[in-house]
C-alpha cells in the first residue's frame, strides 16, 4: 500500500526588479490569469497572493511589485514597503533575475535577500533565448558566487521552460504544514479587486509611458442583476489632458479598454459582464497618503 504524502505548505515570496517577469511566472505557475502583466515596469503595485493546490503540496505565492529605486512619490514608497513587507514569515524566497543583466535595482533586492534565513532561489528568466549557452553559463556561475547559499534554475516564464523543476524544488523545501486555503481558493484578493486590476492592465498596455503611472482604478458598483454582472469603475488621473487621452478621439480609447477588459472579465468570472467606464481628475493622488489609503494602498 502507498504510503500518504506528507502535507506541506507555506509562502514562497517572488521577488525582483520592475519588469522582470515575476507575475507572468506566477500567472504560469498557476495555470491562470491572475496578476496582471504589461511591459512597462511597476505594473504590478500591490503585494497579492496566488494559492497552487497540488496533491500534499499548498504553495502560497507572494507577487510582489518590483523593487525600485528612483521615483520618489507616496505610491513609489508603497510599492517599495510592500515588496519588502513580504520578505517577512516566508518560507522560501524565489529571487527572479533577467537571463545576462545586472542592474542596480538587482543590487538593491539582492541586499534584501542575501541574509535570509529560508532558502533562496534564483530564477534566470528568459534563459531560453540565448544562442550562445557560453555566455550563458558564465553568468550561471557569476550568481553562483554571487549567491552562494542559493540554488539557481534556468527558466523562461512566459513559455514555460523549466517550471515544473522550479516548483518541484518550492515544494520540496516548503515547511510540513496542514493547507491553510481550501484546495479551489486561488487568491487572497476579492473579485472587485481583480475587476480593477483588469481595467488597470488594459489602460497601461495602450498608453505611453507617463500615464500609467498617474492612474488608478477604483471599483464603484459590483452587482448581480439575474445572470449579468455590473460593475462600474472609476479611473483616476492627475491632470485634464491625461482624461482626454485616456478617453481618446470620439470615446474611442475608453471604449477599446472597456472592450478589452471586459473579455478578461467574462473569462476570470465565468459570466457575462456589462462594464462601464468613467474617467476622472484626482490632482496629486499619487503623492498623497491619505488619498493612496483611502484608494485601497494599505500596508
């Protein structure tokens, strides 16, 4: 007779410099959508937990926005608490750097995770689009050395190379542990918070590089009415003429948005979605405290 799996279960923080890959691994890793993605750094601003049920094994992952230096406002503070935040009662840190670069804000998160008690590994992201593996392995050993104590896998987040030897190596050094999170729950987050998140995707894929980073989206009504779910959403921007480029010539911007949005929506909720849209001025938002709580920008 086989002998019952050990239960395992614990929080794995994955950790990084902005637009490193960190939540299109977590969103592969748990075979959904769930953090959203863009190529702009700091999409991701709020720490959030993706749960993975496998068997024994309950990982708890922690997508953590982007270690930053520069940027100076109250929201770049935030993010930067928030990050460092999860660094506290994990029992494994994944640290996800770029295949060849080293940058200053690889520095700054590697000052962070170099004395950490649990153990650390390093995922080499976008390994799978060297051609030269020489220079490849060079770097390999320069973290190596770099970071001793770690254990460092090479792995290509958005196809999926070399994942499942990621999570074999979470799951094997994850603390025994009765599931804390039913076997169906994926997310600490609530849906309206998910809602946002969409929207908020959405704008910073299509817009330039300024904006996003002046916006943010606040979920006004959620509802059921019968099979169709309302929900109403607020963006938020800084000056008029960003209103006017999120809204675009004739409505059209806003309406692609909601468009593009809402089909996320239907898939992550399983329903039919009406989305509405408005667009309003909110002077200095992003460098007020109070206002960044009272949008849901909480320790």
């Amino acid at each position: 007779m086989t002998e019952p799996q050990t239960s395992r279960c614990g929080h794995v923080a994955v950790v990084g410099r902005p637009n490193v890959g960190k939540s299109t691994l977590i969103n592969h890793i748990l075979g959904q959508k769930l953090a959203i993605t863009s190529r702009k750094p700091q999409t991701t601003r709020h720490n959030m937990l993706g749960i993975k049920t496998e068997g024994a094994v309950q990982a708890i992952y922690i997508d953590t926005p982007g270690l930053h230096t520069g940027g100076q406002t109250a929201l770049n503070r935030y993010m930067n608490r928030s990050a460092i935040t999860a660094l506290r009662d994990i029992d494994v840190c994944v640290f996800v750097v770029d295949r060849m670069r080293w940058t200053e804000e690889d520095e700054m998160v590697w000052e962070r995770v170099k004395d950490l008690r649990c153990p650390l590994i390093v995922a080499v992201n976008k390994s799978d689009r060297l051609e030269d593996k020489t220079d490849m392995l060079e770097h390999l050993q320069w973290l190596h050395e770099k970071l001793p104590h770690a254990e460092i896998v090479p792995i290509s987040a958005l196809h999926q190379h070399n994942l499942e030897r990621l999570e074999q190596l979470i799951g094997e050094r994850l603390p025994e542990n009765e599931h804390f999170y039913p076997e169906d729950q994926i997310t600490d987050r609530s849906s309206r918070f998910l809602a946002a998140e969409l929207v908020r995707e959405k704008i910073m894929r299509q817009l330039g590089a300024e904006l996003p980073y002046q916006m943010t989206v606040e979920i006004e009504e959620f509802k059921y009415q019968g099979r169709i779910l309302h929900i109403h959403a607020l963006i938020l921007v800084e000056r008029d003429g960003q209103k006017k480029i999120l809204i675009g010539d004739k409505g059209d911007r806003i309406k692609l948005i909601g468009q593009e949005a809402r089909k996320d929506m239907e898939t992550l909720f399983d329903t039919k979605i009406m989305l509405n849209l408005w667009v309003k001025v909110k002077k200095g938002w992003s460098d007020d405290e109070r206002a960044l709580r009272s949008l849901g920008y909480q320790d």
